[in-house]
C-alpha cells in the first residue's frame, strides 16, 4: 500500500517525540507487571499507572516522565475490557492490537491535548475534517459527575461535538484505578451526510478511533472517586482502524496489518478465498472464520512470545479459550490439516516484526501452539460428533440444547462455554441458558470446597455426600472412592 502501517505508526510517534517534546517508551510486555487488577495489559496507560496514581518510586526512570509516546501491544480477551465475543463478527475488534498513545502527566491538559490530537489527524494524515465527530463527556447526576464543560469549549468551533454519558466517556481501566471524563474522536466512513446518530452506534460505517482521556480520579476497590495528586492526559488510538481509513479500506483486515495473513491461511486451507462478508447469516462460516484465525493467531503469538502459556487459569486460560477456537475455526470450517495455526506464526511474525522483535523465540512458539493443538483435537471431533448426535436424537426438542450435553462438552471435553455457544448459534440452536447457569454455579460451589479440602477430605467430613458428589458431575476414577476435581 502507499502509506503502509509500519510509516502511520512511525508518523504518529515522530509527531509527538519531534514536534512536541514527547519522550519515546517502548511497549510493555502483555503480561501485566505487578497488577493483580489485570489479566492482559489492555491499554497504553497500563504501565504509567504508577505514575497516574503518585505511587512511582521518586528514584525510577519513570518519575521524572512528564510527556511520553508510545505504541503498545494490547489484548482485550478478558476482564473489564472483553472483546472476544466481537473478534470474526465485526471489521473493528481484535483480541490483539496496538494502541498509540501521547501522555502528559502533570504537563499540559486538555486544550493542548486536543489541538495536537487535531492537527494530526486533519493536517499530516490529510484525514478530511468533515469524516470527524468529536464526543465529550456531558455528566452524570446519578453518580455527581459533573459535564466536561472545558472540553465542549475547546471543541465547539469544530461543529461536530457530542455529548454522551458515563457508558461512553467515562474511562477505567477495570474495576478499579485511575479513570476520568474521556472526548473520542469518531471516523464517519460514509460522508457526504450527517452522521451524527450513527456514533457510538457500533455501526460499521462510524468507528470510534481515538481517545483522549484526561486523568482526574481513582476508582478505589469500595468503588468510590478520589481525586488524583496531579491531573494527566492519557490518549489511545487503535493502529489498525487508523491504519484501515489511512489506505482507503473498509476493514481492518484488508490493510497491509491482516491481508498477508489472510492469503497465508487461504494456502493452507481447503476453501475460497476470504472475501469480507460479515453480518448474522455469516456467523460461523468461510470469512468469519479467516477473521477470527488471522486474529487469534496474532495474540497467541505475541502472547506466548510475552511468556503468557495456554493454561488452566487467569490468562492463560483464556489463551487455552482462543487457541481452541481458533483450532476448531481451522479444522471445521477451514478444513486445514493438523498443524496449520502453528505454520502462521512466521507471517505474524513478519508483519508484527517491528512489535515482536526478533525471531528468536519461534521454534518455541509453534511447539506451543502445535503441542496445544494436538491435545484438543481428538476432543475437538468427539464434541463435534457429541452435538451432532444430540441434535439428531429423539429426546431432542428442537432449538433448545440441553444443558447437560453442553456442560460436559466444556467439562469432559475441554470445550471453551463460549465456543459451545457458537458452534451451537451456527446450527441455530440454543442452550437451556437457566440449567446450563445453574450447573456451572453447582460446579463452582464444589471448586471452591475442593480448593480449600481435598474433595475425599470432604466426603469424611460428610460436607458432600457421595450422591451429591455424582450428581455434581465430579469426575472420578474408576474404583469410585478417589475423586480428583479438575477444570
Ligand atoms: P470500542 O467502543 O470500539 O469498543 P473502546 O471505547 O472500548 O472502543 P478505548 O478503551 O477507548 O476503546 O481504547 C482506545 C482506542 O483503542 C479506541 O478508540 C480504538 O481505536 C482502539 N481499540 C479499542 N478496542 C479495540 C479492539 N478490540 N481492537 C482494535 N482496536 C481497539
Ligand atoms: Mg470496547
Ligand atoms: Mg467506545
Ligand atoms: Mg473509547
């Protein structure tokens, strides 16, 4: 492309290190460092919080920051920020992307903030003013927030200003943390119209691509606001929708970030090649499925290149969650052979070079990614064949799923809750959502026991009975008298 994605994020980083004194830091790793608050680092800010809160050691490199930039490597699988669910379905959300970012920590605010923000987009991108609309935080009575009246100000000679409440312009970075009244700069698409109503929409054709964040509070742990020592900005602008409008595209997945990708997973697959479609008749079919490969394959590398492992908690569950449905998108719609996720990473690797570093942990990462494929095959056909079979049986009453069939593909399977939903939505199926809760809540009750005693410790103790313990699902062995719990 002309203006390939590797020059837009140069451009974004010279203009704030050469033009506006900013200090270049590179991206954190993924895993969160020192946060228990974190599954994933889900945003530029992550590694500043010390900063935010006035809690950075006076000696560190970091206290004496006062204006940064920086391009960081994010994933929102998890936690507050979760969009696992989106990736595949819409052109905007992945589960790994880059966040650009410009901070000031006690240096300018607000006015500066958005000038710059501005000047940017409009004057060295060449993005028309008139695709822009600007949105601003108009308060919030029930919780005594009040509006941001300094940034409407600031704005109000652009024309295109919106206000919106707490759900849109009131940033956290989870349950708790610095947070604050956000302004976000949209990107109609379309143009030639108003589209004001479109924004915040989730439409496709206005996307939201920067936020501008000014630090005011901390959400403590009891959910209350405390004012922070000092104020700060905080922005975060999405590479790859920024990228997407830059080379005149539609989608995310058509820039130089997605389509080499997308062609190495035609090479391997048994299908067409990806054309763009999206909406609901295509969940869980041919385009969908290269979406959700091409993304899942690029958090699980940088993921396990940061040293976060498929596993069986905390993030590393959740990359077990991607890697397995990425394994079932390849076998079952893609119709790849065995070891085709892992043959990828090479293309992530190249177009993520700048990001990733050098190639030195590739052999571990596709015996990562092919070790882990391996063991959810074989369940992956057993499950498969399971809904089938069940779909198919007499007892069977149409469009909902029972919720014990479901349970055990999860439980004795392996089988990620949210891939059985899907496998299940591509059938047009239902779960029985209320029994299907009610086990899990049921297991968890015995995972909490099982964590605290042994599970044979609490049959002595009578906590459960042996019934009650079969009747939970518990696996056990075949003697019948040892019982392990496991995920
Ligand atoms: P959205 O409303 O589209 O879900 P957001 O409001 O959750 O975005 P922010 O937390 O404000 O996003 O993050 C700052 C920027 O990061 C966004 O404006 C967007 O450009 C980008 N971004 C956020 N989430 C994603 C994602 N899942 N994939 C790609 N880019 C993202
Ligand atoms: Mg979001
Ligand atoms: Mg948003
Ligand atoms: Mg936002």
């Amino acid at each position: 492309p002309e203006l390939p994605a590797a020059r837009v994020r140069g451009t974004f980083l010279d203009f704030f290190r050469k033009e506006h004194g900013h200090l270049l830091v590179p991206s954190s790793p993924v895993r969160p460092r020192g946060d228990p608050s974190l599954l994933f680092v889900n945003a530029g800010m992550n590694q500043f919080k010390p900063i935010l809160l006035g809690t950075a050691d006076p000696r560190s490199e970091m206290a004496s920051y006062r204006r940064v930039t920086n391009s960081q490597k994010c994933v929102r699988a998890g936690g507050k920020h979760n969009d696992l669910e989106d990736v595949g379905r819409d052109l905007t959300h992945h589960t790994f992307f880059e966040m650009l970012g410009n901070w000031s920590f006690g240096d300018y605010f607000k006015e500066e903030a958005c000038r710059m923000a501005w000047s940017l987009l409009t004057e060295h991108y060449g993005i028309p003013a008139d695709r822009l609309y600007v949105s601003y935080f108009a308060g919030d009575a029930a919780s005594g927030l009040p509006a941001d009246e300094e940034t409407r100000q600031i704005w109000l000679d652009i024309g295109r200003l919106l206000p919106f409440g707490l759900k849109e312009n009131f940033w956290e970075m989870g349950d708790s943390g610095p947070c604050g009244p956000c302004t976000e700069i949209h990107y109609d698409h379309i143009g030639g119209r108003d589209a004001a109503t479109l924004v915040n929409t989730d439409s496709p054709d206005v996307v939201e691509i920067w936020n501008l964040v000014f630090m005011q509070y901390n959400r403590e742990v009891d959910q209350s606001l405390l004012l922070l020592p000092q104020f700060s900005v905080d922005t975060g602008m999405g590479l790859e929708r920024l990228v997407n409008i830059l080379q005149g595209k539609r989608s995310n997945y058509d820039t130089d970030l997605f389509t080499p990708l997308l062609h190495a997973i035609h090479q391997i697959s048994r299908v067409r090649p990806y054309s763009g479609r999206t909406g609901a008749a295509d969940v869980g079919k041919v385009d969908m499925a290269y979406r959700v490969v091409a993304d899942h394959i690029r958090t699980l590398s940088v993921c396990i290149a940061d040293g976060i492992h498929p596993g069986m908690s905390g993030a590393e569950l959740v990359l077990r969650r991607i890697l397995r449905r990425a394994v079932r998108f390849c076998v079952e719609v893609l119709q790849t052979p065995q070891g085709a996720l892992a043959s990828l990473v090479p293309t992530v690797s190249h177009i993520l070079e700048v990001v990733i570093g050098t190639l030195m942990f590739f052999p571990q990462v596709t015996d990562i990614i092919n070790e882990n494929e391996a063991h959810f095959l074989s369940s992956l056909q057993q499950g498969s064949r399971l809904i089938l079979r069940t779909l198919n049986s007499v007892d069977y009453k149409h469009g909902v799923f029972p919720a014990s069939v479901a349970w055990s593909l999860h439980r004795d399977l392996g089988f990620p809750l949210d891939l059985v939903d899907l496998m299940l939505e591509e059938r047009g199926v239902q779960v029985d959502r209320q029994e299907l809760d009610r086990l899990i809540t049921e297991s968890h009750k015995v995972k909490l026991y099982s964590d605290v005693l042994n599970v044979e410790t609490l049959m002595m103790l009578d906590v459960l009975s042996l019934a009650e313990l079969q009747r939970l699902g518990v696996p056990h062995t075949d003697d019948g008298l040892k019982y392990q719990y496991r995920l």
